[in-house]
C-alpha cells in the first residue's frame, strides 16, 4: 500500500498540456474541519495545546500513546527526527487519523524515514522469478506499452523509485516514509497518515482477505483501500489547512518536487486509476451513508474497475467470466509464471491506459485525445479533488478481459505470443474497441496483410514488431499475436484465415 507523490499526477497534468497541477481543496462538507467540538481541556478543537492535556482513563478516539489528535508536539523537522521525536508526531498522527476515520488502532505502528536512495537501493536487491517477469513483459507488450526488447519489471521498478512517497508493508506492518532530502531524510505528516490508515485498514479488516493476483483486481480493491486512504489525506490536509494549521509536518518546495523522471508513464496511467477514480467513488458513498457504508466496502469491494471508474455500476454490474481455451500447436505452450495466475486481467483501467498512452508517448492524440482525461473545473481548470477522467467511448462498454502468454523454445530468441481477449456489453461497444484497437495499430505503423482476414503487422523497429489478428465475434473480440503471420495459427488454431 503506497502514497504516490503529486509530482508524477502534475507530469501527467503537464503532458496533457494542463498549466496547473492537482491540490487538495479547501472546502469540504465534512463538520470536523471547523466543528465546536469540546478538546478534553474544554478548548475548541481547533486551538492548539500547547502541553499535553491530561491522558484519558482509558483508549479513546483521538489520543494515542499519550497524545490528543489537536495538540502540538516540540519537534525540529529541518535537520531530521530523532527517536523520541518520530514516536511523538507518529503518535499524534494516529490519534488524528481515529479522529478523522472514527476507527481505533489495536496497537503502535513502526515507523521509520529514509532518502529516497535509500529507497531505490532497497528496490534493486528485490527480485522476481524468471517466468513472472517474461509474463508481466508480454503482458505490457499487449498494452503496447512497454517493447518487446524492455524489461517491464525494471520499468516499474524505476517508477516506484521516482513516484513512491511512502509504503505500509503487511507483512512487516510497519510503514517507511521516503524523502527526497538525502542528507537528513524529513517526514511528511500528509504522507504519514495515509501510510498509518492502511496499517489501521490491515488491522480492522486484514489485507490478507483480498484477492489481488491480477492488475485488474488489485486496482478494483485499491479503489476502496487507496481510495479511502487518499479521501482521508485529503479530510487530513484540510483540517492541516484549518483546524490544525501549523502543527503539521507538511513538505517544503523541494521535498514536494519528487523523485525525477518516470521511465514510462504507461505503467503509471494503469495503477494510478484507483488513487484517481477510489477518492471520489469513496467519498460519495461517505456523503450518503457515513463511515459505516465505508466500512461495508470491505466486505463487498468492487468487482472491477468498471464498477469504480462508473460509481452507477457498483455493485450489480458484475464482470463476465472470461476463459481462453488453448488452441496450439507446433511446440507453443501456454505460459505458467510462478506464484501468479497463468493469465492477466488489465479490466477497464488497463484498456483506457492503453488507448490513453500514444498522447503522452507522441503528444498527439492517435486513439484518445489528451485532454478528454482531465476532468476540468467551469473555468476550464482541472478539478482539484477529482482531475483525471478514465472513461471514454471505446472503453466504457468493458465486461471482462483476459490476456494469455504463450512461448515456444523452437523459435528464434525464444519469443512470445499471446491471445487479448475481451468481452463488452454489447455488439456495439465491441466495435468501438476494435476501431479504437485498429488506430492504435496505425499508430504503431501496421500494415495490412494481403489475402488475410483482419491481420496485420507492425515494424520491427516500433520495438513491437509483430503479426496481429483481430477477430469480432458480437459482444467478443479475440486478439491473436505471434511473431510473424504463419505462426497466427499455431498460436491460436484458425488465425489469420486466407481473405
């Protein structure tokens, strides 16, 4: 469970020629924010105490570990918190995120700030089983993302090291906060409090309950986990603006400038989705049925990203069951990576993020224009609770998807294919998928085969140079792809059928 920082969402911003970037509002219906609710010295809440007010006779909402969530505590950010320090602002951090989220932590939560070098040292010594990372490569190469000479893993890897403000580890359950001052590494209380939410989250309903082994699930049940986090960052951030106003430890201009260049913002558009998309789905559900009906999403998340990215959708439009029989030959096998799924579901999400990618590759709108992912303000500004929109028209009629690797060690380099193959809610919306998929293959330089159905073949030197057949079947559309031509049908029996 990751904060991502704001530097990778302005870039995004940026790229879609947008001259500002997101911030948290400054209005919220929530009454905390500037309620007359009594502190425990019968103090308005919004003043500041000055020594600590007298502990409680026993675990309230609101203190922890000797600190209420509305009083000051005598720390020096600048040159870094010693021990006694980091356990004074962690401790008041968790009383206000009771306070904000009406939930009680069960117990103290490590916590600890490293430089951002750090960070990507600790990245580096990680490692991933072979056929895990083969597949997450053809996997990327179907989103035509990431080329087929890339290791996708190194990709994602650089990314988390560029956007990552901080991480809560389940298995550790403990939390580190990453910063960008490498000499004295600073907290970032914004950061801190959502990190410390997903160690409450594991704590009241256990992160080890979700199935998340595929992109599509994992970014269907972050819509309720980074949703509600970052809806509460963002509660947290008004009351650091209002009630609480300067005794939060906020980033300065070059804490807040991030961690560089993201090595390729396809990967990001993907698992950014429910940090976009979770907030509000989280905080419409809030408005109208309180933190209980937040509560309840844990036992009943959303099916897919469908259901987040279309709040209507939730929870009836169940997604369809996807299967890929294996129809090979000629030494292909289907691909089995360890410790995962023999298949990928990217959903909804991971369609528009492939469709969205060439805008922000070429700056210029070959599948969807640019500026149709900013949700804009009336006067033409992006929304600052809301910015990015991941709905358009080839992808809204999604129902279900799968993509499927298969290798075969008698070809030259030992190459891949594999078969895309998504289900859509109506003849119709598949139509729009396929148009949508054909300019893309344009986009990639595909020349038509002659005397072949709907098959095609893009350039070696797009870096994704490959045969490509698409075939429509109603509401489905199957998408086979193989190193050249011939090998359409030992891929996938009856590809690339003579015209």
């Amino acid at each position: 469970m990751r904060t991502i920082t704001v530097v990778a969402v302005a870039l995004m911003l940026v790229l879609a020629g947008c001259s500002s970037t997101p911030t948290e509002d400054t209005t919220t219906g929530d009454p905390d924010v500037t309620n007359t609710t009594q502190a425990p010295d019968d103090t308005p809440s919004g003043e500041r105490q000055a020594v600590h007010p007298p502990d409680p006779e026993s675990d309230v909402l609101g203190w922890e570990e000797g600190y209420w969530y509305n009083e000051t505590v005598n720390v020096t950010r600048d040159d870094g918190l010693n021990d006694s320090e980091l356990d004074a602002v962690v401790s008041r951090s968790m009383a206000r995120v009771e306070k904000i989220r009406g939930l009680e932590f069960d117990k103290k939560v490590p916590v600890k700030v490293i430089s951002r070098d750090e960070f990507r040292s600790e990245q580096g010594k990680q490692t991933t089983p072979p056929k895990r990372t083969l597949f997450d490569n053809v996997k990327f190469e179907a989103l035509m993302m990431i080329d087929e000479s890339t290791d996708s893993i190194a990709v994602q890897t650089q990314n988390s090291g560029t956007s990552v403000g901080g991480y809560y580890s389940p298995g550790k359950e403990s939390i580190v906060i990453i910063s960008n001052n490498q000499s004295s590494p600073k907290m970032n209380e914004i950061t801190l409090s959502q990190e410390l939410f997903h160690a409450l989250q594991d704590q009241k309903f256990g992160f080890d309950s979700f199935d998340q082994s595929t992109r599509e699930r994992h970014n269907a049940i972050d819509g309720v986990v980074e949703g509600d986090g970052n809806y509460l960052d963002y509660l947290y951030e008004q009351r650091c603006n209002n009630a609480w106003q300067g005794t939060c430890l906020m980033p300065d201009e070059s804490e807040s400038s991030g961690g560089g260049q993201l090595a390729n913002i396809g990967p990001y558009l993907l698992k950014f989705q429910p940090y976009s998309d979770g907030p509000p789905f989280v905080k419409a559900i809030h408005e109208e049925q309180g933190w209980e009906g937040v509560n309840a999403l844990y036992e009943n998340p959303p099916a897919s990203t469908e259901q987040v990215i279309h709040p209507e959708k939730y929870p009836d439009d169940e997604p369809a069951q996807i299967t890929v029989q294996d129809r090979t030959s000629n030494g292909w096998e289907r691909l089995k990576p360890e410790g995962r799924p023999n298949f990928g579901e990217v959903g909804e999400a991971g369609i528009f993020s492939m469709f969205m990618y060439p805008a922000y590759e070429s700056q210029r709108a070959p599948v969807i224009p640019a500026n149709q992912f900013i949700n804009r303000d009336s006067e033409g500004n992006p929304q600052e609770f809301d910015p990015l929109n991941y709905r358009s028209t080839p992808t809204e009629g999604w129902d279900g998807d799968k993509i499927v690797a298969y290798t075969n060690d008698n070809t030259p380099k030992n190459e891949t294919g594999y078969v895309f193959k998504t289900k859509w809610d109506s003849n119709k919306d598949a139509t729009e998928f396929v148009d949508a998929y054909k300019r893309l293959l344009n986009y990639r330089n595909a020349k038509q085969v002659d005397g072949r159905q709907n098959t095609w073949t893009v350039p070696d030197s797009t870096g994704f140079g490959d045969a490509f057949y698409v075939q429509q079947n109603g509401d489905t559309v199957v998408i086979v792809n193989a190193p050249t031509v011939n090998d359409l049908s030992d891929v996938r029996r009856g590809s690339a059928p003579q015209a």
